[in-house]
C-alpha cells in the first residue's frame, strides 16, 4: 500500500470518528427526556428561583448529574418516556398551555 493510499484511510478514519461524535451530540442535544423535564419543571416548579430551586443555577450537563435539581426532573421524564405514561404526559401538556 502507497504512503498516499494510507494517508488517505487515516483521514477516512479521522472523518468518521468527527461523524460518529457530531451525530452523538445531536442525539444529545435532541434527548426527548431533556425537553420533558424542562416542560415538567415549568408546569410544576413554583418555587423561589434565587434560593428555592437550583434550575437556574445549573446547565445543560446537569441533567445526567445525580443530586442536581435538573436530574430529578429528568430522571422522572424518563420514567414517563420509558414507561409510556401518556395520561400523565398529556395532564402535563394540558397544564401547559392553560398557564400560558
Ligand atoms: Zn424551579
């Protein structure tokens, strides 16, 4: 095999690598569940966002990080993906849009 050939198939490799990690970022950034435990903790947190609740205070990387405010409401998304509970997704949604 030809140097050129080589360098070549590293860069294939370099390229496929930069794909398999764009798409697990989009996978990321498009997570279901983080969308429906930002809808549940709109709904239903009434607490005092400076010193009651650490939502505001926290990123996107606390959803997956247990004991954050973020991660207790996107364990519970899960729980209603994973289990399909559409009644309580859809008294969720209808909650919703009555408060705005
Ligand atoms: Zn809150």
């Amino acid at each position: 095999m030809t140097p050129e050939i080589r360098t070549m198939e590293e860069q294939v490799r370099e390229l496929q690598k930069k794909i398999e990690s764009a798409k697990a970022a989009e996978l990321e950034a498009n997570d279901p569940a983080k969308k429906v435990a930002d809808l549940i903790h709109t709904v239903t947190c009434h607490s005092n966002h400076v010193d009651m609740c650490g939502w505001e205070y926290e990123n996107s990387e606390s959803y997956k990080k247990p004991g954050t405010t973020r991660n207790r409401y996107y364990v519970r998304a899960q729980k209603l993906i994973v289990n399909e509970n559409v009644k309580e997704l859809i008294r969720i949604i209808t909650k919703f849009h009555s408060t705005r």
